[in-house]
C-alpha cells in the first residue's frame, strides 16, 4: 500500500468515504487492520461489518497486535457484525429499504457513540462494510442505493467509512463507475 493511502487509513477525515478495490484478501485484511487498530489506538469507536470468509483475518490481526476485542466488545468501543447476516434485515426486493436500513444503522451508530469518552465533543466512529461488496456483483444498482444510504449517514452523524470491494473471481472486473463516484477517497 503507498504511504499516501496508509496515511489516510490511520488518519480519515471525519465525514470521509473510502472505498478499497481489492484483488488481495490479505492486501484488504491488512488494510482493514490498520484503519481500525489507528482508531481503537485513538479510542475511537469501530464498526467493522465484515464478509465471513474475511473476519478471521481480520480479527485475527487485530489480536496480533494485542487488541483484547472481547473487551472492545463488552465496552462497545468495537463491534464486528458479519454483511451476510446484516443485508437480509434491510433488503426488500433486492433493493434497500432507507427505513429499515437506518433504523439499524443508527442503533449501530448510537452504540458506538456511548462507547467513547463524552469528553469529546463529537465521538469518532470509524465503519468498514462489505454488504457492498456482496451486493455488486449480483446488482449494482443495489450497491450504489446502499452506498448513496451510507453517504447521508455520514453527513448525519460525522464518521468515516470505508468499503471495500472485491474484483477477484471467475470474471475480474473493474469497479462500477457509479460506485466510484460515490467515496470521496480511493486506494486502488
């Protein structure tokens, strides 16, 4: 990863959107690490909502550099959530419901919020998502509604996000024009 990409991963803009078209598994667990162990190491609050074919890597890595995230979770200061499981409680039709996708992400938001200091005047909540990733492939115009629902929440409530999307498999491609468009920051 080049040192312009790593900065940003440590130090987001607060109401930044990144985006991470990957090829590598490792390159992304890598990058996913970083992003969070910077914001837990900041005592930031971090909402990873991970593929699970991906969380072992992940949180794996983040044990390695002596996160107790057993703790983090109790606390609510890191909450890991699997896509597979989050997409169906919002998706109606194949496309996502705004209701009911807000309604969820808030309670995620909120969570993280009371988790870190209220000396601060804005909590700093870092989020990574790949219900993205699993919906593009199979719909892309899913995807950009979902991105286009993770925007106005980030206007609301002042955090950053990173997404990432995998352009691996028996057809690489290249990501979407439409989904590019919508993060502020792209590492590819």
């Amino acid at each position: 990863m080049n040192p312009k990409a790593s900065a940003l991963l440590v130090d987001p803009h607060p109401c930044g959107h990144i985006v991470y078209p990957y090829a590598d598994r490792d390159l992304l667990a890598q990058a996913v690490c970083l992003y969070a162990s910077a914001g837990l190491r900041k005592d930031e609050a971090v909402l990873l909502i991970v593929r699970r074919d991906n969380r072992p890597a992940i949180t794996g890595g983040l044990w390695q550099q002596g996160f107790d995230l057993q703790s983090l979770q109790r606390t609510g200061q890191f909450n890991c959530l699997l896509a597979e499981e989050m997409l169906p409680r919002f998706m109606v039709d194949g496309m996502p419901d705004e209701a009911k996708f807000t309604a969820l992400a808030e309670g995620w938001i909120a969570k993280a919020r009371a988790s870190v200091g209220s000396d601060q005047k804005v909590p700093i909540i870092r989020a990574f998502g790949e219900m993205v990733c699993l919906l593009w492939n199979l719909n892309v115009r899913a995807a950009a509604r979902l991105e286009e629902l993770w925007g106005n929440l980030i206007k609301a409530y002042s955090f950053s996000l990173m997404c990432s999307y995998e352009l691996t498999g028996p057809d690489p491609k290249t990501l979407a024009t439409e989904l590019a468009a919508c993060h502020a920051h792209n590492l590819a």
